[in-house]
C-alpha cells in the first residue's frame, strides 16, 4: 500500500465520494443501483473525462463501430461502473442478494467443487467486467475460502472505507505489495482460492494481445497456479438484463504450460466474452498504453 500521506484534495475528494455512496445507501436496493448507475454516467463519468477515454479505447480496439454504438457504450459503460460502485458499497445487502439471486456455472464449476472437497487451491482468473465483486459474493455463499488481491487506490484517503467495503463482501483481501503478498501466498498453501486480476496494464508484465493489440498483461495468475499446483479457471460475473441478477461462469481450466501462453488464452477466453457484452467490461482503463503511444 502507498505510504503517501492523503493531502487535503485527496481528503475532501475521499469526503465527497463516501458522501455520495451514503446518499445512495439511503434508498432501497431496487432504486439504489439504477441511481449510482445514471451517477456515474450522467455527472462523475464525464468529469472524469470517462467518455473521452472510452471512445480512444473503442477507436483502438473496435475502429469498426458505428459512430451511434460508440456514444451509447460511452454512456453504458459507466452506467455499468456505477451500479457496480453502489453495489459493492451495499455490504450486507449486495452479498445476501447475490446469494439468493445470482447462479454460478460454466464447465469449470465441477473443478471448483472437488477443489472444495479436497481443500485444494484454485486461481481465479478475474476481470473488470459486470462487477468482480459479485464473483467473489457468489463463491463466499457457498461456503468456500475465497480471498482477493487488490490495487491500493492512488488517492490514499479512499482506501479508509474502499477496503473495509470490498472486505464486507468477502474475505480476506490483499494489498498488492510485500506483505500483501505474504499473507496471500500463505492463504493458497492452506486451499484457498484467489481471485486475482489480469486485465490491467502492468508495466513489468509480458507483451501479450487483446483485441488484437499489444497488451502489456500480468503473468502472476498462471505462474501461482503453476507454483502451487491448482487449476486456473477464468471467471467472470456477467450482469443480467434486469440489471441486478449475475450468472458467474467458471470457464473451463487453462491447460498448465507456459505462464505467457495460459495469459493468452485468459485475453482470448475474456475478448469472447466483451465482444458479447460490450457495455459490461471497464473501457475506462487505458489497456493498451503502447498503442496509444504509437498514435501519437
């Protein structure tokens, strides 16, 4: 975790955004989600300069797009971002919903339940995509020990109630970092399963693609299950039309090999996925930061 000391901007932002998330809590579930989901795309998206960095993504990886579905993956985008804001900051609420509404599937579920059984570790293989957290939620109410891997955000004051809210869902949780590390290493030798993140840009991982574009992506998923002799399953939580149910799928395993090519599959198994639902996956991230240097 950062050790920078939150200075007044990042306090008073920290301030507002909590702020925010009560307003939201103060409604009931039904209207709760919708609302953070106009939130974001309607006012804090657009602030944020959300739209600008969607359409750059979209003319990156789907320059084939017309102009019209741009603009409303513009808007959807971060209508998906906030209802899954106002649902991780639901706690209690979101996890029992997901426990009583939402499935979980997919040809690698059968895996997940013996590894259970057995009291065998498994990495999950996660993306920004629906909402990561109604993963976790899904897996928790089974009964089984499901941790997660997390970025520290950059503003430090946000992590005050950001990690105490996705810690509700699910735990426990584990800052990237030495110590985080630790402790996370420690929880797969004991059989827990990890969800661990492979979507983002990181700088130190290996030049892979997505859509069809270089994609510099973490090896850390492959290379843990490899280590420890657990199953790599992508799964991700796809958000229903109603806007509140998920179905979880587990994916099939990712054939143990080498850690850049079981990465790759991981890319190519989740740009099926987006190409089905594109409004679900967080086009606000820059991906493919080496393409857009090329451009410019």
């Amino acid at each position: 975790m950062s050790d920078r000391i939150p200075g007044p901007g990042d306090r008073a932002l920290s301030l507002a955004f909590e702020t925010v998330m009560a307003g939201l809590r103060r409604l009931p579930y039904e209207r709760r989600i919708p609302a953070g989901g106009r939130l974001f795309s309607q006012a804090l998206g657009p602030l944020a300069g959300w739209r600008r960095r969607i359409r750059r993504n979209l003319a990156l990886a789907r320059p084939d797009l017309p102009r019209e579905e741009v603009e409303r993956l513009a808007r959807a985008v971060p209508d998906n971002v906030g209802r899954a804001m106002a649902e991780t900051y639901s706690g209690a609420e979101f996890t029992t919903r997901m426990a009583e509404t939402s499935s979980l599937e997919g040809e690698g579920l059968p895996v997940l339940e013996a590894a259970a059984r057995e009291g065998r570790p498994v990495v999950l293989a996660c993306a920004h995509f629906g909402n990561y957290d109604a993963l976790r939620a899904v897996v928790a109410a089974r009964g089984w020990p499901i941790g997660g891997l997390y970025r520290p955000m950059s503003n430090p004051a946000f992590n005050t109630h950001y990690v105490p809210a996705i810690s509700a869902i699910a735990e426990p949780v584990f800052p990237r970092g030495r110590e985080g590390l630790g402790q996370m290493l420690r929880f797969i030798r004991g059989g827990g399963m990890i969800a661990l993140g492979f979507d983002l840009h990181v700088q130190e991982g290996a030049p892979l693609t997505f859509f069809g574009l270089p994609a510099m992506t973490s090896l850390t998923p492959a290379e843990l299950a490899l280590r420890h002799d657990a199953p790599l399953i992508p799964m991700h939580a796809i958000r229903q039309p109603d806007g509140f149910r998920f179905r979880v799928h587990a994916f099939a395993p990712i054939p143990p090999g080498d850690p850049a090519a079981m990465m790759q599959a991981c890319n190519d198994g989740l740009e099926t996925l987006v190409r089905q639902h594109m409004d679900q996956w967080f086009w606000v991230h820059r991906r493919w930061k080496a393409a857009e240097e090329d451009r410019r």
